[in-house]
C-alpha cells in the first residue's frame, strides 16, 4: 500500500470543520506569500476547501492572472466553486479533483504553488512537495503553510482541552497524517530539494467572547459528530463518553470571561 493511500483526512467535511475553513482569508492566512502575487501571475491552489482563500488568491493576481484550484473531494470543490462564483470570479479559477502525490499537470505549469493546512494530512508530505516543485516554473514558488498541534495554548487551563490535544494528535497520526507539521515544513522542504527556502512563523488568536465562542463551538461540534469523532471511537482511541465530555470542556472553556486561544503556523516560501 502506498502511503498515499494510508492517509485520511482527519477532519472529513462536517459542517463543524467548514464553518472554521469558511473564516480563511488570504489576509489571516496566506500573509506570507501575498508579496510574492503580482497581476498576471499563475497559482495551482492545492486542498482549496470551500475556497475562501482561493477566492482572494484570484482577486489578488488580476487581471490577467489565473488560479488552478485542487482537492481530494468532490463535493467540497462544488461548494468551492459557488463561493467564487458568488465573489464574481468564475472565470477567474478553475477546479479540479487531485491528489498531491502525482499531480496530474505538466511540469512548469505554475508560477506560484499553494497549500494550506495540507501537508499535515498526506501520507508522504515530501512527496507532495517533489509534486508541488515539479510542476513549479524554475524560479517560481512553493508556499506551505501548516498549524502545530503540539505547540497551540491556551487559557484558562482546562484539562478536557489537554485530553482533547493529546487525543487528536493520537487519531491524525494513525491516520497517517503528522499533527505538529508546523515545525517540520523546513527539513521537508530540503528532503524535497529546495535549496532556497524561507521559514517562517504566524499565529492565529482567538481572544474576544465573540471569537472564543466560536472557536469553542466549533471544536465542540467536530467532538461529537464529524468525521475526525468517528475517527477516534472507530479507531479505538476514545470512547463515545469521552468525547461528549470534552464536547463539554470545550463549551466550558469557550464561557469563560478572559478565554484565549493560540494556534501556531509554521510557513514556508521555497523557490523553485
């Protein structure tokens, strides 16, 4: 079996999990690689989601600029779809069902490579890379950009949440994904060949009652009836109990008056 096919997306496509994908923004999570997109320039999007980040991708290389947008899954690609239809910018992207391993574009197809929240997910993020490089014009770049379970904090302390951190990384890594890829993009980047690579670091912080609440309801919600919920208890990793009573820390923690939340990204501009 290839490690291609040992990899699960954790999380699935519950509502819970595009609710937070829907709130992505080139501007509060690509700020790394806007310098790098000019008008005119060519984007391949890898793992868009419901495409709210490839939406501002295409405003942000027009006119004359177009972006490729890719995903494992069908249906979140058709959502996708609409979104940037709606912002008025069909003509502007494209979408297509793909696997990063082997991309299926020519080599030197795009002048710019983009994933996010990917590489944590695949079976072989090195590879993905490789892909990602290959089908890069010489002198292009290849953006990655991924959270760190191990490193997110947060306050106040609540041990349902400490229980919820060390269970999620336990079901991303049996479901052959790497949790706290943040911290890895750079050494993968160079096991992938880059030689000119810029290694970076942003937060995402939630610490007003409005951001908290969602936040909190979110994961609550993800807990007990996504995919990833299914994931633990299928796998043996928690029972149905347990996950119900971090549901419950999690709405706990989420009503407390001076909640904070913090969850590290590592970044990366590889040039091709």
């Amino acid at each position: 079996m290839s490690a291609r096919e040992t990899a699960v997306y954790t999380h699935g496509h519950h509502e819970s999990v595009l609710r937070s994908h829907r709130w992505r923004t080139a501007a509060n999570s690509a700020a790394y690689l806007i310098g790098e997109l000019r008008p005119g320039t060519s984007v391949l999007d890898v793992g868009c989601g419901p495409g709210t980040i490839t939406a501002d991708l295409a405003e942000l290389v027009a006119p004359g600029g177009r972006v490729t947008a890719v995903d494992a899954a069908q249906d979140v690609l058709e959502q996708a779809a609409e979104y940037v239809a709606q912002r008025g910018l069909a003509g502007a992207v494209t979408f297509a069902v793909a696997d990063v391993h082997a991309l299926d574009f020519p080599d030197d197809s795009f002048d710019v490579v983009h994933a996010h929240q990917v590489l944590q997910h695949v079976g072989d993020p090195v590879q993905a890379l490789r892909e990602m490089r290959r089908v890069c014009r010489p002198g292009g770049i290849v953006a990655a950009r991924d959270a760190d379970y191990a490193a997110m904090t947060w306050y106040p302390a609540e041990p349902g949440l400490d229980q919820w951190q060390g269970l999620y990384r336990r079901v991303a890594r049996a479901n052959g994904g790497e949790p706290d890829a943040g911290r890895r993009l750079l050494s993968w980047a160079r096991a992938a060949g880059f030689t000119e690579v810029t290694s970076s670091a942003t937060a995402w912080c939630y610490a007003t009652p409005e951001e908290t609440a969602w936040w909190s309801s979110l994961w609550a919600d993800r807990t007990t009836a996504s995919a990833y919920a299914s994931r633990a208890t299928g796998g043996g990793h928690a029972t149905a109990a347990e996950l119900s009573a971090i549901a419950e820390a999690w709405q706990r923690w989420g009503t407390a008056p001076d909640a904070w939340f913090s969850v590290l990204n590592g970044e990366i501009l590889a040039r091709a």
